[in-house]
C-alpha cells in the first residue's frame, strides 16, 4: 500500500489535467489549421488576369515597385538574423506596461457622418475616414491575432476599442495591401454580413475576397492611378513602396496608398510603404490634403524599402503638401524591434524641427481635422 495515497492521486490528477489541457490545445490548434488554406486566400483568378497582366507594375509572372533612386532595391523581408534579434532582444521594451489608454465612443452607430473631415483611428492602420458626409473603413482588422492562425502570430498590445456590429455605415472599406495586419479573412467576412459597402481594393486582392464570400458587386479592383467614384466620393488607388504576400505567394497581388477625395476636401493613407519619390508626384497631382494618415512604426535598418521611420513619415508629409499628420501603424501590434513608444516620440521631435502639425489620438479617439485635440502624452503613462 503507497504510504502517501492521496499524493499519488493528486499525481494522477495532474496528469489527467495536463492531458487534457494538451488534448485542448491541440483540437483548438488543429480547428485553427482548418481555416489556414482559405486564410492565404487565392491567386488572381481566370476573370481578373488580363487586367493583372496588363498592369504596367506587372511582369514575369508578379508585381513590381516603380523605379525609384531613394528606395533602390526590390522590397526584401526580416531575414534570419532580424528574427533572431527580434526574438532575443528586451521584449519588456517593445510592449506596453500598462494598459493602453482607449476611447469607446457610444454614439458612432447613430450620428451622421462629418460634414468637414474627422478621423477615428481604431489600432494600427485601422481608420474610419469621414468626408463631407461620406465615410470610408480603412485596412480594417478586428481579429486578437494578424495572423492566419489563431493562436499563433503578432497578438493585441489593446483591445479593439468598438465592436465591428457598432460600427455606423461605411460607404466604402479600403485595403491598402494583402499582409495579415492590413487585410484579415475574419474581419472580411463579418463585414460581408455587417455592411453592404465595396470593397475597393489593388488588382488581384480581389481573388482574396472571392474565395472569404465577398459578391461580385461589392469588389472593386484598381491599379495605381485608377479612381472610383461612389456619389460624392471619389478613391483613387496611388503608388507605394512595398511587397505583398499571404502563405507562399509572393507579389501575386498588388499594393498601394489611397486618396480619399470629397467635393473639395481630401485625406491621404500612405498604406505601408519605404519613403521614395512617389510622394512628392502624390502630392503633385492631388494635394493638397486636409489631413495625411502616415505609417510610422515596424521599421527596422534591414528593410528601409518596405517600412518608412518616423523621420522619413514626416519628409512624406510635407512631399505630399499635407496638412495634419496623423500617425498610424504603431501601438497595437509588436512587429518591430523598436521600443513600442520609440514611433511617437521620433516622430514628435522631427514634426516639432519641421513645424508640421501633429495630433496623436489613443486608440478609438475622434479627431476633427479643423480643431485637432492637443497633444497630451498619453503614451507616456503607459510606457
């Protein structure tokens, strides 16, 4: 007879409960792999390829940047030696300590959209864009994870600061890029249910959008330099410098910036992009725009081409002959090996040495483009 029978059995307890704990995983992990394939989405189909291989950015088989002698090289991605920087560097550093400071507007549902031009930023590149009585969804994700596995990837530094079912009616959800943490297959297909606006978005994302549900009618595919017009809006598909790819694809689709245009009032979104001379030419042809929403953050010196610092999204700024900067691709998740405040703090000191105007909402904060909050430092409570 075991002299200590109730340690044994609290033995045979644990196991069972490891067990059963590693069972659970592993079904959650396996129901999550189930819905990888159609995460990757799919490559341009047979309907839209003459339009992609018409493309001028498209040749041997995918897309191409625009020549560029500030942004030289075709964009890479982390190598090796930036994941393991990434893995073994002080991640107490790259995340908040405290939890982020959120605003959750109640009445977003009910009031009519802004007849001048107000910007609610949600997290990351995530926006709603409000034009003289129009508005526009941008790079919409609302999952835990940008990722094509639920338990797996980049996670949320803060939660979504309103649910996607209380978002008011969008005229148009724009995508800047096919990457996890720009277009999100769950999002989407909530959307689909939630909204009855298109979807405008570069050649070859529609492919993606197809197989997640989305009608025919509510896809809009454009190349750089192509406009759409939807009553008094009008999107125009601008360049960028950067990549595109889910699963092994790589540049299959196409990637770019957006100018959100009213009867005489306009907002530009960089999308992701390496600072280059299309910004200028940008603001050549549309400028000049009411406010700029400029990526800011996940920059790193191995891929100056794809990502711009917070320097280089202030000489963007004043390229495209923008009025307020609004800073977003920062704050929400760690895809960087910066420090997580390193963005806005940067970019403060170089907008104050530019003289650029500058307004840095919390996640889910209005801002009125013609009376901007000030600056408070929330950040810095949390840093």
């Amino acid at each position: 007879m075991s002299k200590h029978p109730r340690s044994s059995g609290g033995g045979r307890r644990a196991r069972l409960l490891a067990l059963t704990a590693l069972a659970t995983a592993a079904g959650a992990a396996a129901w999550s792999l189930r819905d990888l394939p159609a995460a990757f989405g799919r490559r341009p189909d047979g309907t839209r390829d003459a339009r992609v291989r018409n493309s001028p950015q498209f040749r041997d088989g995918v897309f191409h940047n625009a020549p560029s002698t500030l942004a030289q090289q075709e964009p890479g991605r982390p190598d090796g030696d930036t994941f393991r920087r990434m893995l073994l560097d002080d991640r107490a550093a790259r995340r908040p300590s405290l939890p982020v400071p959120m605003e959750r507007s109640s009445d977003g549902s009910t009031r009519p959209a802004a007849e001048g031009v107000e910007v609610v930023w949600y997290g990351h590149a995530s926006a709603l864009v409000e034009v003289q009585g129009t508005r526009v969804l941008i790079d919409p994700i609302w999952s835990d994870r940008c990722s094509p596995v639920h338990q797996l990837g980049p996670k949320r530094l803060h939660p979504v600061p309103v649910a996607l079912a209380e978002l008011p009616p969008v005229d148009a959800v724009l995508i800047s890029h096919d990457h996890y943490d720009h277009l999100d297959m769950a999002t989407v297909k909530q959307l689909v249910e939630l909204q009855s606006a298109p979807f405008a978005v570069p050649l070859g994302i529609g492919g993606h959008l197809r197989r997640w549900g989305v009608p025919e009618h509510r896809i809009i595919e454009l190349d750089w330099d192509e406009t759409c017009t939807l009553g008094e809006l009008t999107l125009t598909l601008t360049s960028a410098h950067h990549f595109s790819g889910r699963g092994t694809t790589r540049n299959t689709t196409l990637w770019g910036s957006w100018v959100i245009a009213g009867p005489s009032r306009k907002v530009y979104y960089t999308g992701d992009s390496g600072y280059f001379e299309g910004y200028a030419r940008i603001g050549e042809q549309h400028g000049p725009f009411d406010a700029a929403l400029v990526q800011i953050g996940a920059y790193d010196v191995a891929w100056p081409d794809i990502h711009m610092t917070p320097e280089d999204a202030v000489r963007a700024h004043l390229d495209l002959r923008a009025e307020l900067l609004i800073p977003v691709h920062w704050c929400t998740f760690n895809l960087g090996l910066h420090p997580w405040a390193e963005p806005v703090e940067r970019l403060l000191a170089e907008a104050k040495a530019q003289a650029v105007p500058l307004v840095v909402p919390r996640p889910g904060q209005r801002v009125d483009v013609d009376n901007p909050p000030e600056l408070d430092g929330w950040w810095e409570t949390v840093v």
